[in-house]
C-alpha cells in the first residue's frame, strides 16, 4: 500500500498518502477513520482502478464522487468545478458580513456545484439564497446538491439558470440584494493549468479572456444594478489580478470601499466592494 501512496507520488500528486487513503477508503465503502493502516489492507481490484486513473490525475473529488466544502459534503464528478478550498474564505466573508441581518438576500453569480450559495444558507438559516448557472451540464451538479441540502434541512436555495452577463438576470431582484458573490471563471488564456484542471474542470468555468477579466466586467454591470444602495460585492479572482481586478471595479463606478482579500496561502484571492449608498 505504500507502494499505492509511491505511485501517486510519481505521477506528482501533492497529496499522495492521503489520497490513496480516501480512495482505498472509497474501494471498501467505509470512512478513512476505518482504516486502521493502509498496509493491513490487501488491495481489492476497485482500489486498483481507482488508483490508476489517479496516477492518470483525475481529480481525486471525481473517482470518490464528493467533495468537502465548509461543513457540506458535494457531490461533484465530470462537468462540474471542483470546488477548492481557498474558495471557503469568500463564502465565510458573506456569511460574516450579513450575520447580523435577519433575512439577507444573497445572490451566487456561477455556482457551480452550488458551494458558496449552499455554505451560505447552510450556515445562515434566513438567508434568501439565489444561485445563477449558465452551464446546463453544471447545474445538474447545481440542483442535485440543492436538493440534498434542502432535503437535510437547510433553508432551499433558488437554482436559477442564467447567465451573469445577462443584463435581463434576475430583473426582479434589482435594487434589492444585500450580497452578490461569485467565483468566476477567471483563468487568462495563456495560462498553463495543471493537467487535472485543464483536463477535468468545466472549460466555462474557467477560462475568462486575454487578461482573464471578460466575464467579470458583465459581472459588474448585473452586480452594480442587483445590489441595494449599501449592498456588498465579493469577487475571487486569480493570484496576479490583486491589483487589476480592484482598478476594474473602481473604474466601474458606483462602488465604494473597494478592497482586497489574500488566502490563507497570503497570496491575493478575492476583491470586495460596497454598492454606493444613493
Ligand atoms: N482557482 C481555479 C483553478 O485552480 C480557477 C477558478 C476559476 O477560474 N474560477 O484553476
């Protein structure tokens, strides 16, 4: 089984121990906390194909099916963004900034799998919670975790099918939203992106234009006319646009308090800016 973790290691998977844990774990249908050690275990003929396409980067989130994010467990698999973890840090602002609201109307611009909308109405019972997918294969993903959440007893989230550059999207809630939020496709066209990335992840979700801004500058427009006076806007973005997506959104006009976000890596990772108060 080392030999299992070795393997992985030589394809140059970052995490090779661990991922052959989970998916050993996967093979036997039990929790990782069940393995007690990986080398008591004999291979089964499931951990092997599994491994394999592993060796071959496939996202680990795709062979297992699920992929944690915050406290939700989402199903995801081909079609889908995998949604990452230094993502988790936009959903936990929005959550921060609209705690003390009653019923926040809250608005995920390219959801996705559904995760930041899903976190936040998870962990906010009166959010009101709309989530905005253009990708038809992608909101599959969208409504199947929907509905599993809503099913465990978190307040339901609207899946709407969309697009963020719409300027006819969500008409009705003009003027009224406390939070629009959104993780973009924001990847620049000459970017190189790992190979699980490139070959797995929705091509939409990821490619954003020559200096990888396209889709966020439609994004403003929906957003400037979605929120409320005072309302606020969250938007990740890659390492390098610290400094060009802020100058978007001031250029923009209409927002004030335009600031930037690192990770917990420290490096650069979401721009927030409040709608100006008319
Ligand atoms: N952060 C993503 C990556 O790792 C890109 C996500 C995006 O474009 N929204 O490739």
């Amino acid at each position: 089984m080392t030999g299992a973790a070795a393997r992985l290691a030589a394809a140059g998977v970052e995490s090779p121990r661990v991922d052959a844990e989970l998916l050993l774990a996967h093979a036997l249908g039990v929790p990782r906390a069940r393995l007690i050690t990986l080398d008591d275990v004999a291979d089964t003929a499931r951990f092997e194909s599994l491994l394999e396409q592993r060796v071959a980067r496939v996202p680990l989130q795709h062979l297992t099916g699920r992929a944690a994010f915050r406290h939700l467990e989402l199903s995801v698999g081909p079609g889908v963004f995998v949604p990452r973890p230094e993502t988790e840090q936009i959903a936990g602002w929005v959550l921060d900034r609209v705690a003390d609201l009653a019923t926040p109307v809250v608005v995920d611009l390219g959801t996705g799998s559904g995760a930041i909308a899903l976190a936040v109405a998870g962990e906010h019972p009166g959010a009101q919670v709309t989530a905005v997918e253009r990708d038809a294969d992608a909101i599959a993903w969208t409504r199947l975790n929907a509905d599993a959440r809503a099913a465990a007893g978190d307040t339901p989230v609207t899946v709407l099918a969309g697009d963020m550059t719409d300027p006819q999207l969500l008409r009705d809630l003009d003027g009224t939203v406390d939070v629009v939020v959104s993780n973009p496709p924001y990847v620049p066209d000459d970017a190189r992106l790992p190979r699980e990335v490139a070959d797995h992840d929705p091509p939409l979700a990821l490619w954003g234009g020559p200096d990888g801004l396209d889709v966020v500058r439609g994004l403003l427009h929906t957003a400037a006319r979605l929120l409320r006076p005072g309302g606020l806007l969250a938007i990740e973005h890659a390492d390098a646009q610290g400094t060009s997506l802020p100058a978007l959104v001031r250029s923009h006009g209409g927002f004030t308090d335009v600031a930037d976000h690192p990770d917990l890596a420290g490096r650069p990772r979401y721009t927030t800016a409040q709608s100006q108060k008319r």
